[in-house]
C-alpha cells in the first residue's frame, strides 16, 4: 500500500489526505498546530458558529465534514503539534539514482508543545510526499514597526477568530489585498473599533485588476460571495476603506499610540505634503504572503519565477514522488486550496489524471488561478514603498538592521552577494531567520547593488525549517549513528 | 592591460590582491559569483595554532598569526568606522581530551608544538574550569593555547577586498573564466571569461575548492578536492562560553584522509551572541545537501564538552567545501608548467587564517623579494604531491 505523507493540514493537506485515502493508500497527515484546519479554519471555535460568525467562519460546514471523515478513517494517521523540522535523503536509497521514486526522503519531525520539554522524535519515510504547508503574512516594514502593538494582519485575525480577543480597542489595518477586509470584519466582531482599512493600491490599479471580467470572479463563487460580504460588512459598520494610502510610521511612548498615514502614488511612493497622524493602539499589517518554501527547497523542487513551488496538471513537483498544493503554489484562497489539496492527494495515491472525479477540481482550479493573478495584478507589491523608508528605519527587526546599515554596507563592500552581505550586515540572521524580513532584505539589497544580487542563495533556503534544541538533536544518538530501520521508525529520545 | 588577474574573490585572492596591489602591481579580481560567495563565507573564521603538528602548515600559521593584529588594526584604520569590524579576537582557544584514552596522546602533542614555538600551556582541570564554568568537569586533560583568534571570515574578506581597491585593485563579479590564453613559449597572456577575453602577464589562482575545475580549463591537473564541512548556529545567549573550546579529536579529524564523515565539536560563541558548533568533514563531492546524521553528531560531540547547552535552540545549519589537498598542505606557487602561471590555493579548513601570509609569500615571490618563511613546502613541486600530478590512466 503506498504510503502518503501530507504535511500540513490547512485547507489543501485536509483535501489532499481525504483524497489519497479514497483511493486506498496509507495516509499520514501532521500539522505542527494543536488543531487542524490551517490559516483559515484553525481559529474555529468547536461549536457551531452563530448565524452572525457565518461569514467569518467561510466553509465551516467542510471542514467540518473533512475533519470528521479523517478522524473516522482508519487509514488516515492524523498527527497535530507535529513539526516537520527537516527533511534529507532516506541513507539506505542515497546512491539508489534519480530513476527511484518511493523511500527517497526521511522526514524528520518533533512532536509535541513548542515549548515543552518532552518533544518525541519521529522519522517518517514516505512513499510520497504532498507539501500543504501554506503561507505567511508578508509585512513591509515601516518607522516604528518593531514597536508593541503592531500586528501581523494574520496574527491579528488569529486572536480575533479563535480567543475572541482584539489587538487593540482603536486599531488601523494597513497593507494590500482582499484579506485586510477579514481581517477587518474579524476585529469588529471581537470588539474593536476599525479606524480605517488602507488599501495601498491606487483605486485605478484596483479597478484594472478587478473589473474587467467580473464574469471571472462569478467563476470562483465562494470567493466573489464571501467579497461581496465583507463589502455588506465594511459598510454596515462605517469602517473607511481606503485606497492608495498607506501606514508609514507609528510612534508612541514604548508601544503604538498614533499611526501617521500617506496617500501613496501608483507606484506606492507617499505622496509629499499628504501625511495625517491618527491616535490608535495598534496597527494590523498585511502585503500579501510569503509562501513556506524550506522543505520544498530542501528536496529540490523546482520554483517559479514568482517564487512558489512549480507543479503540473497533477499537482507534481520536479522532484519525483513530491507533491505540492495550496498556498505554497501561489496565493489562491480556500477554494484554490481545497481544489489543488484533492489532485495532489489523488496524484500521490497513484491516481490517474483522466478520473472524473478530478475533473470538477480542475475546473474549480483553474477559476481559483484566475483569482489568484487578478489579487496579483491588483495588490502585488509596487516598489515606491522603499521611500517611505528612513536610515532609522529597523528592516530585521530580530538583529535591530537598520536601512542606513544596508546601505552603507551596500556602498562600502559593492558586494552582489546576498549571503556576504547578510553575513555583513546581520539582516535575517536571528532567531525568526529571515521569515518576516527575508524577501525586503532581498529586495532593497538587490536594488542597492550596482547590478543586482547575483548569487544563488535566497532567503527561502533553511535546512533547519525550525529551532530544535542541541539534546533534541542529539538524542540519544551513538556515535557513528545506526541507520534507522526502514519503514516507519520511532523512538523516544 | 592588467599585470596580475586573480581568479576568485574569497578571502585568499582578496588577500592576494591587496597585497599584489600594495605592490604596485595592477590588479583585477575576477569571481564567476559574488564577492565573499563561495567557501569564506560557509565556514567559521578560527586562526588556530592549536590544531597544527609541528610542521610547515603550523609555520604558515604562526606566520599569520603575527600579521593579523597589525592587518584588523590597518584595516579599521583604512575603511573607517562605517565599515562592519572584522571581529578579530585573540580570545584563545581550550583543547580538552573527553576520554581518558585522549589525555596523553593530547598533552604529547602539546608538547611538541611548545618544542616548535607555539604556546601551548597544559593545565589542570580546576584551571580549565576557571577558565571555562559550564564545561563538562569529566575531562582527561586541558591544553591552552592564548595565541588562538577568530575574525568573522565574511567581513574580513569583504574587508580585504576593500581596502585592495583603496589601493587600486579593480573587482569584477558575476564573471567566469573559462580559459587561459598563452604565447608561443607557452607563457601566459591573459583569460577567457564569459565576457571576453582579459589581457594580463599573470594569473594566480585563488578559486579553492574550485581551483582544480579552472586548473583543468587551463589544460592543467591540480588535485584538490571539495571536503564539505557543516555548522550549527543557535540563537543568542548570554555569553557562557569564553574561548574556542575543542575537543582532543578535532585534531586527528583534521590530520585525517579518511573520506568518511568525522565530526569534531569546536564550540565557540560569537560577537553577535550565537554559538557556532563545527565542524564536520566528509569528502563527498559538491553535493550541499543536507544529512541529519552528521548535524546530530556534531550536536551530541558539543554537549560532552557543554551540557549546560542541552536546552539552548539550533536555528541554522549551513556548510561549504573546504579546498583539500592530498598531502594537507597548501599550494602556494608557481607554475612551472605554465610560466606566469600562480595557485594560491589549498587551505582546506585553514584558509581564512592563512590566507594573509599567503598573500605575503605569493607577493613575494612574483617581485623576487625575500619570503619570511620558506616556501618549498608549498611549491607544486614538492615530494609528496608528485604522485597526485599524473593523470590516472
Ligand atoms: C489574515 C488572513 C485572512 C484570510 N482570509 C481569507 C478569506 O477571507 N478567504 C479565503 O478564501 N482565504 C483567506 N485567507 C487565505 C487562506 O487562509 C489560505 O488560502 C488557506 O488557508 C491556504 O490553505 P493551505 O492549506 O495552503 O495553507 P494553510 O492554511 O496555511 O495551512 C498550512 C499548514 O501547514 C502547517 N505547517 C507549515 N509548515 C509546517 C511544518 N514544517 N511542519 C508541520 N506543519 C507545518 C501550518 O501549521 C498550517 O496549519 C486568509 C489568510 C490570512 C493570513
Ligand atoms: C565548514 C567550514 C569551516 C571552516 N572553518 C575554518 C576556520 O575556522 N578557520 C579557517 O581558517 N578556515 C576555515 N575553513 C576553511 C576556509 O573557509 C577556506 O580555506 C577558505 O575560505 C578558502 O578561501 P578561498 O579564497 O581559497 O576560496 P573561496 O572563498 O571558495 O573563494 C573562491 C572563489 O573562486 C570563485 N571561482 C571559482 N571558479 C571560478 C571561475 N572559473 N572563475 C571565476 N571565479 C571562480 C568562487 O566563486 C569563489 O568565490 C572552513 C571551511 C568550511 C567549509
């Protein structure tokens, strides 16, 4: 029976384990939360949802129905608090050649509170493998962000949808894309008071990305339903949504107490003389996402030129036996998710393409795509943002880099090297290595740099995809290591 | 026309240059990737006297070892303060045996490096323990060496080559030389790259565990092989660890030619508030891909000497490929083969701290001028590499 590993257990990993279990594998599916459900469903609260929660809790019905038929199904292995915190070549098949597809990899996971002390190791050795490990917000720094009280748009939501609790009592939400509106709708609920929602895309820009094919947004229903209700929402609370502005500072005495907001030109440069300073408590920051790349890279999938893992009709990477679906192959929403976890878990099954079943999902898909490129077209990232930028201004907030010290050391070393340079400036070397400020330090670097950065590495790269204490690493281990067993090892350590 | 091309812009051909160019030789660095891209940027940046047997290598290392105080001190001076410090810190280094076994063999070689000049101070435990609180007390035997250092190898090659183009050095990346352009005696008069050809009188060599891929391009055999080496980061901590503590067998892993992963646990804390943990070696061609097992001996090899880091978080891993020599020396020379023709190259897992007397003796040796040391143990000529010098058939 072919053994199928799903890691992650958003919207696409619960697809992807229901499918490849339909189709009679061995289904694994672990997800580093306490709970399942992924970005979106995660924060659920485990009754049913009031009438008035209904447009929060998008699909609450279906992931309901796929949780329960999971826990039911005996095939499937359901793992929460499970990280995966590195994956390398199964030794036994190392030198077995490109030309073998199952028992390639060993998946290395800790199980277990982050925290806690008792972390079990485990070391899974799949058949297949399906990557569902989604995205995180991106946030472009401003003055000011390293202060308490600024938020992640999506750390934000978290503790709105599932404690019930608001960031702040007078919050302002500043980024781009459909999600700030969630976000926004979320924060009511829980009890805040939204000052404003600043889109940072001009309202032209919006227009061209939305409104020339309506018809494809109806393709997509869910999504053009869900829209069209946090707009009812916007409205019925008077929260000002604005386009072509921006949060550009926030200052206040050891945490946030006024936000200073910029109309933004085109290009999401601030428009001088446009500045207004408004008193909030905390500020909710979203650009977008970045999708979580470190184990596709460490089994060489291929990526595309907009940065997410490269799949076929079948959701199949580059690297045999791996597949990948949800947010890590471009930012699509639940449905896109759902749609592409199915084909990858009917694909890693050993499912043929031409089953009807699949069909419906490809069809969901490709509207799914659609979305996708218009949220792109419509919110992508402009590069003006970097003038609102001061030398002052902390780009790693870990390592306390300011943007003076990128550009000096820019100026001074005229390296078109990214590793020398964050080795020489310390920007995305600490502890969240490189997660939130990974893709700006890449950004302004690369536009410092006479021709551009020209070395291979990226800020995507991680072997280690998450901190693991030296005794847990350690182990137990005996020097020279045994080779584990193959097939499904575990041992306490 | 340029007198000296130097091919690679790690920290030997940065030191190279700048030397060169001091000189007054013109001089241009060529790097196929960026500045700081390749092996001076993935490992750590020890200069250790404590790791060499009497010998040559450890001659060289004494040798640079005198030049780095007054080099991190001209080098502040030149580049000013808006330039990243090097880091250089004299903060020497505890050699300790962690199995009974370990404890002669370990005070025996401490005493022939004393024979050979190095400061090698055999102390007690209690000494040991003063000097470092949280090591593991279950020790055979301690060595201290005051004269080991470290300096963070990225910023001292961006910062060699710096101060190079103060001094005139043009540098070049993102270019790939692809050849080599000589006369009809044979002698050299420029490169190939990838963008065109490059006039010059001379080409040194400095491309590390490259360097025999160029050799080749050149029509010449040159046998040095990759040797990767991995480290682990963990994330800050207040300072616990004081010196580059190692254990005993890091020296038999570094005299080794065993191809065969060894691991030795060098723990040292950094400026920025990390420790590094390093270094495994295994000789398995330019494959960087990861392998748990040797990040979990070189985890278990650390917390025998700390254990007190049992609780403390790794968050990166990274790893590069040493330049390694057959016979564990550097080529530091002429190329009789090919007149004009220089490697500066080989260091294996000593390169940054060598790479500045390198520098010395190849500066030396193209201007005619008396070397401080004796370079015939680093020619191409030397005994011991001669059967590495002919094609397998
Ligand atoms: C603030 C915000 C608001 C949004 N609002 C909407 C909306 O209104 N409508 C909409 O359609 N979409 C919305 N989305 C997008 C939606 O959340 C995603 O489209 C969807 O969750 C993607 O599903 P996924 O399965 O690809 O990834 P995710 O849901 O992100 O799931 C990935 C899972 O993988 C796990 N994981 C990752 N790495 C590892 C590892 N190494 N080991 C173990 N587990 C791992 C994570 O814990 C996570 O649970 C929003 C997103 C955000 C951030
Ligand atoms: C894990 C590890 C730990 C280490 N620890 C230490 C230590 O503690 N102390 C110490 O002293 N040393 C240490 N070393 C060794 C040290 O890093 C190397 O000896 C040193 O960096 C070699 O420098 P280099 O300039 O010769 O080579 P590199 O830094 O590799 O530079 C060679 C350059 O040549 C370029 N190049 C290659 N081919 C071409 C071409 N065809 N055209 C143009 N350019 C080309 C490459 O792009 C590269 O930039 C360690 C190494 C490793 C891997």
């Amino acid at each position: 029976m072919t053994q199928v590993l799903v890691i992650g257990a958003g919207p696409a990993g619960l697809a992807a384990a229901t499918a490849a279990s339909a189709l009679g594998a061995d289904v694994t599916v672990l997800d580093s939360s306490y709970d399942l459900g992924g970005q979106y469903w995660r924060h659920l609260p485990s009754t049913r949802p009031t009438a008035s929660e209904g447009i929060l809790l998008h699909g609450f019905e279906r992931f309901r129905e796929l949780r329960e038929r999971l826990e039911n199904d005996s095939q499937v292995r359901i793992l929460t608090l499970s990280q995966v915190w590195a994956i390398d070549r199964n030794p036994d098949t190392r030198n077995a050649g490109d030309s073998s597809v199952g028992d390639r990899w060993r998946v290395h996971v800790l199980q277990g509170v982050p925290d806690g002390h008792d972390r079990l190791a485990l070391t899974i050795i799949p058949d297949a493998i399906v990557f569902a490990t989604g995205a995180h917000d991106r946030t472009l720094p401003f003055t000011g962000w390293q202060l308490p009280g600024v938020f992640s748009a999506g750390a934000a939501q978290a503790l709105a949808k599932g404690e019930r609790v608001a960031v702040g009592s007078r919050v302002v939400v500043s980024g781009a894309g459909p999600f700030l509106l969630p976000v926004a709708a979320s924060l009511v609920q829980a009890g805040a008071k939204v000052l404003g929602v600043y889109e940072a895309s001009t309202i032209s820009r919006l227009a061209s990305g939305w409104l020339p094919r309506p018809w494809q947004l109806l393709g997509a229903p869910g999504k053009a339903a869900e829209l069209v209700g946090y707009v009812g929402n916007h409205l019925r609370n008077r929260i000002p949504y604005r386009t072509g502005r921006a949060v550009i500072a926030a200052e206040g005495d050891g945490r946030v107490e006024r936000v200073v907001v910029a109309r933004l030109d085109a290009n999401w440069a601030p428009i001088v003389g446009t500045t207004r300073t408004i008193e909030a408590d905390a500020v909710c920051i979203g650009h977008g996402f970045t999708p979580r790349l470190e184990l596709p890279i460490a089994v060489g999938c291929a990526l595309s030129a907009e940065r997410f893992v490269a799949v076929d009709h079948r959701q199949a990477t580059s690297s045999p036996g791996v597949y990948a679906a949800g947010e890590i192959t471009g930012i699509g929403g639940v449905d896109a998710a759902l749609a592409e976890g199915s084909i990858a878990g009917h694909s890693a099954a050993g499912g043929s393409d031409d089953e009807a079943a699949m069909s419906r999902q490809r069809r969901l898909r490709a509207a799914s795509t659609r979305f996708a490129a218009r949220i792109e077209a419509a919110h992508g990232i402009r590069p003006g943002w970097s003038q609102w930028l001061t030398p002052d201004t902390l780009i790693c907030r870990c390592e306390e880099v300011s943007y003076g010290r990128l550009c000096d050391t820019s100026a001074h070393t005229g390296s078109a090297g990214l590793r020398s340079l964050k080795l020489s400036t310390r920007a995305g070397l600490g502890i969240c290595q490189g997660r939130v400020c990974g893709r700006t330090v890449e950004d302004l670097l690369g536009r410092l740099a006479a021709g551009g950065l020209i070395d291979t590495t990226s800020t995507d790269r991680r072997p280690i995809v998450s901190p693991i204490r030296l005794g847990e690493l350690a182990g137990g281990t005996v020097l020279p290591p045994a080779p584990p067993p193959p097939g499904n090892t575990e041992e306490r350590e | 026309m340029f007198d000296v091309v130097v091919i690679g812009a790690g920290i030997v051909g940065a030191a190279c240059a700048r030397k060169l160019a001091m000189l007054d030789r013109s001089v241009l660095v060529i790097d196929s990737g960026s500045t700081a891209g390749g092996t001076s940027s993935q490992g750590e940046g020890n200069l250790l006297l404590s790791d060499k047997a009497p010998g040559p290598e450890l001659v060289l290392a004494q040798y640079a070892r005198r030049l780095w105080p007054q080099l991190a001190a001209d080098l502040a001076d030149e580049l000013g303060r808006e330039f990243p410090s090097i880091e250089f810190d004299p903060k020497g280094g505890l050699v300790v045996s962690t199995t009974d076994v370990g404890a002669s063999p370990l005070l025996a070689f401490a005493a022939s490096q004393r024979a050979a000049g190095v400061d090698a101070q055999s102390i007690s435990i209690a000494e040991a323990l003063e000097r470092e609180p949280d090591l593991n007390p279950a020790i055979g035997a301690a060595v201290f060496y005051p004269e080991d250092a470290q300096v963070q190898p990225a910023i001292a090659t961006e910062a060699l080559l710096a101060s190079a183009r103060l001094h005139g050095v043009e540098v070049r990346q993102g270019v790939e030389v692809t050849g080599v352009m000589v006369d009809g005696s044979g002698s050299v008069v420029g490169v190939h790259t990838g963008r065109g050809d490059i006039p010059c009188g001379a080409v040194v060599i400095a491309a590390g565990p490259w360097s025999a891929r160029v050799a080749r391009s050149f029509g010449l055999l040159v046998p040095i092989r990759p040797r990767r080496g991995m480290v682990l980061v963990t994330s800050r901590m207040p300072h616990r660890i004081f010196h580059k503590v190692y254990d005993a067998d890091y020296v038999g892993a570094v005299e080794s030619g065993d191809a065969a992963l060894q691991t030795s646990s060098v723990v040292e804390s950094t400026a920025a508030g990390t420790v590094l943990i390093g270094s495994s070696r295994e000789q398995i061609g330019f494959d960087d891909r990861l392998n748990v097992d040797v990040l979990r001996q070189l985890a278990s090899k650390a917390l025998r000497l700390f254990p007190f880091l049992h609780e403390q978080p790794v968050m990166r891993a990274y790893g590069g490929f040493r330049p390694y020599m057959p016979d564990h020396l550097p080529l530091i020379s002429a190329d009789l083969r090919m007149p004009g023709l220089w490697h500066a190259t080989g260091h294996e897992g000593a390169g940054i701290g060598l790479s500045i007397a390198t520098a010395e003796m190849i500066g030396a040796a193209m201007t005619g001028t008396f070397a401080e040391i004796d370079a015939s143990p680093f020619s191409l000529e030397r005994a011991s590499l001669a059967p590495f010098l002919v094609e397998a058939a």
